[in-house]
C-alpha cells in the first residue's frame, strides 16, 4: 500500500512525533492508522527506556484550579534542558497533568502513573510521560505533585 502524505499527516497529528516516524510506523503497518499508532506507542516506551539515565536538569511546574477556585493541583514534571522546558506543549502536558490530578485525586505517584488519562481515556498518564520523551527527545519525568480542596 502507498503511504500517502496525508496519512502521515493525520498520524503526525495524532501523535506529534516527526515525520519520519510516522512514515516508518505507517510503512510496518501497512497503512493501518490504529496499527501504527499502536506502533508509535511502543516506540515511545522505548525511547523512555533508553533515556532513563539520563539527568534532569530542567522542567517546569504547572497549576490547574476547577470549580470557582475550590478545587486544584500543582505538578512538577522534569526534563533534561530549558530548552524543552520552556515548550508550549510541554508546559500543556504539565497543565494537563495538572487537570487530572485535580479531578482524579491519585493518593501516589504510581496510582497517577496507571490512571487513565481524563481526556484521552485510551492513554495512561504514564503514556502521556513516555510520549513527551519520544517526541522532546529528552528524559521527561512526573516529579511531583499535590491535590488541593476546599471541602
């Protein structure tokens, strides 16, 4: 099957990897977008892997507050450079993160890694974290974060 520029469009919107990779995940799965994306997804879990040692020198932290300012949280998420840091999307995982936990309410860091994420119940947090190291190519990582409610 031909892969079309307009398959590796949608897939690059999808996914906001690179082109390149998303030609490559299109051409092993023979046109199939949900075969590729399964394909990207796992990819992504192995570029976290192999940037695992990686240091965090950077990151930035995020805050989301619901409900006419009753409910909220505080995220820290850590990357390698300013750089990425500094990202518009970066800064939107963070944020998202950030509305998830204020509505999910994980008591622990390993709860909010397995959740599903709010938006796109498809994809774990976890998910979300080792999609942002394929596509910054950088170590991403939830350092912390905190719940808050009035009631």
């Amino acid at each position: 099957m031909d892969i079309t520029s307009e398959m590796v469009k949608e897939l690059r919107e999808k996914t906001g990897i690179g082109v390149s990779e998303c030609k490559k995940a299109l051409v092993e799965a023979a046109g199939d977008m949900q075969k590729a994306l399964q394909i990207v997804t796992g990819h992504a879990a192995v570029a976290a892997e192999k940037k695992a040692d990686r240091t965090l020198g950077a990151g930035t932290v995020a805050s989301y507050i619901h409900h006419q300012g009753s409910v909220g949280a505080l995220v820290h998420l850590s990357c390698e450079t300013d750089f990425v840091s500094k990202n518009e999307e970066f800064v939107a995982l963070a944020r998202d993160i950030a509305m998830h936990v204020s509505a999910m309410r994980p008591a622990d860091t390993a709860e909010l890694l397995s959740q599903s994420f709010i938006k796109d119940p498809s994809k774990t947090v976890a998910d979300l974290i080792s999609g942002a190291t394929q596509k910054f190519g950088e170590r991403t990582q939830l350092t912390d974060f905190a719940a808050f409610s009035v009631t």
